[in-house]
C-alpha cells in the first residue's frame, strides 16, 4: 500500500526542488563555513541540512567533497541518512518511497513539517497505516500516533540527542554532553558536557525552536585519566522567569548563569572538592561585579 500524504496546496517550485534534493541525496554532517565558499548565500541549515548537490544526483549525493565532517553522520537536527518521503511531480501530495522499511517515518514527517513545510505556511493531512500497529493521522499539520497526538518538539530534541550520542542514564563518557536542559520559555539552553579532559558547562540560545547556538561556554574542572560520575547526579534548574540557570552536582550548586544581568558564577576547586555556590545567586540574581561577564 502506497503510504501517503497531501498538501493543502501545490508547492512552489523552492520548496519542491529542495524537498526532492534531500530526498535524492545522502544527508551527511557538513561544514557550513566550508559549504559558504562551495554556495555562496545560500541558507544551508544546521550542519548543511539544506545542502544538496543536484550535480551528484547521480551518485545519490555521496561524493566526497571537502564540507563533509561526518560521512555517517546526518546533520543534527535529521534523524536518518536518507530521506524516502519524496514529493508528487504534480507538488500536490508526498509519497513514502521505500517500500522495504519504514524506519523514521514519522520522525522526518515531524523534521519536515516543523522545519520546510511549516515555516512556508504549509499545511499537511492524511491517514496513513504504516503497519498493523502503527498508524499516523495528520490534520492541518497536527500529528496523532495511534490516535494519540504526540510532541513535535520532543520528537526533535530527541532526534538532536540521538545524533549527539547521549545518554542520560549512563556514565559518563568522554566526549559527550551529560545533560541538557530548555528553560521554561524554550529560548536558552544549558548543557553540562565532558571533552575527555575537561567538565565544562555551555549557554546557548533556542533558534527556529529546535536549534542550539552556543554563546558561552566555561571550564568548571580539568582532570586526568577517566571522569566516573552518574549523570543522575547532574541537575539544571531554571528559575521561573528563565532568567536564571542553575547547574547542581549531587546536590551542590556549582554553577549559576544569570541572563538578566549577563554573569556567571562557579564553584572553585578546594582539597580537591568543589566548594558550593551560594543559593542566593539562583534565587536572587547575581549583582554587582560578582562572577565573570557574559555577552548574551
């Protein structure tokens, strides 16, 4: 059974073109720098989402080129290395194209809506079974699983965490972000992260709602050899206002980022133990020159 969707009207030719580029070509992890020299102004997305080469159609895009981070990686905010929800040549519906496997289908539906489809002012429907036990409903854009509406932003944060190797319940693992958390208005985020030698934590701003960029990151410990610690011991708070953030070790304030007042605040190392930062700062704000300076 052919597994398909309609359009509220006929795309424009940019969006079928770019659609149908994906669709045809491996998505792969790139330099948008290096991409900006190779398409001069063109809006290439996060890690070259939007990137496709209609040259190398013939080799379904997998051409080596010097933009390529990560051959086996997609960029971070898609969940797979190819694409199979292809548009109509009429631009009226989009068909699912394997016929084998429906592995993240609904999650480059979410991909599709929430970062081409939605932002033109498009909106989809359908009913689509994709199998005995799994069957996607769309109305004016709105998802329902098995009848049940599901959470677009979780689906995306959850694609972004996939493809940065996270997980939350393990130890921790060189190389990887430990924690992450939005504050309550969805605009800022915190991540606590570990570089193999260094614990370090990172402010960054929500773009387009799903898209971190990084605007302040801080050591808050070096070390050697292999860093043992729960990521269950990690909690970032966020006040309710989301003007303020605050980063906890097995209970232990340790670090406090005020973007009212564009300051940090962290605990210092004594006898080999990080020494609390007072609460007040969370709760109240840091004032006057206490902390190091932030440019937000």
């Amino acid at each position: 059974m052919q597994l398909v969707i309609n359009f509220d009207r006929q795309l424009d030719e940019e969006t079928y073109y770019l659609v149908d580029g994906l669709a045809r070509t491996r998505r792969m992890k790139r330099d948008v720098t290096i991409l900006s020299t190779i398409v001069p102004g063109k809006d290439v997305g996060i890690d070259g989402e939007f990137y496709y080469n209609p040259l190398d159609f013939s080799d379904s895009g997998q051409s080596i080129d010097p933009s390529i981070v990560d051959y086996n990686t997609p960029p971070s905010c898609q969940p797979d290395l190819w694409l199979h929800w292809k548009p109509t040549r009429d631009r009226k519906q989009m068909i699912w194209a394997d016929s084998e496997q429906t592995v993240n289908i609904l999650e480059w539906l979410v991909y599709l809506i929430q970062k081409v489809f939605g932002p033109k002012g498009y909106f989809l429907s359908g009913d689509v079974q994709v199998s005995d036990s799994l069957r996607i409903r769309i109305e004016n854009s709105e998802l329902l699983l098995n009848e049940r509406a599901i959470d677009a932003m979780e689906i995306l944060m959850n694609i972004m965490m996939s493809n940065m190797r996270v997980d939350l319940n393990t130890s921790i693992v060189p190389g990887r972000i430990l924690k992450m958390e939005m504050s309550p208005d969805q605009k800022w985020a915190i991540e606590v992260e570990d570089t193999s030698s260094e614990l370090i934590t990172v402010l960054s701003s929500v773009e387009n709602e799903i898209t971190l960029v990084q605007l302040y990151s801080d050591v808050l410990f070096g070390y050697s050899g292999r860093l043992e610690l729960d990521t269950k011991a990690i909690e970032i708070h966020w006040s309710d206002d989301a003007m303020r953030s605050g980063v906890v070790f097995d209970g232990i304030l340790v670090t406090v980022y005020d973007l009212a007042n564009q300051r940090m605040i962290k605990s210092t190392m004594s006898g080999g133990k990080l020494t609390p930062v007072p609460a007040n700062y969370f709760e109240e704000g840091i004032i006057g020159n206490s902390g190091q300076i932030i440019s937000i």
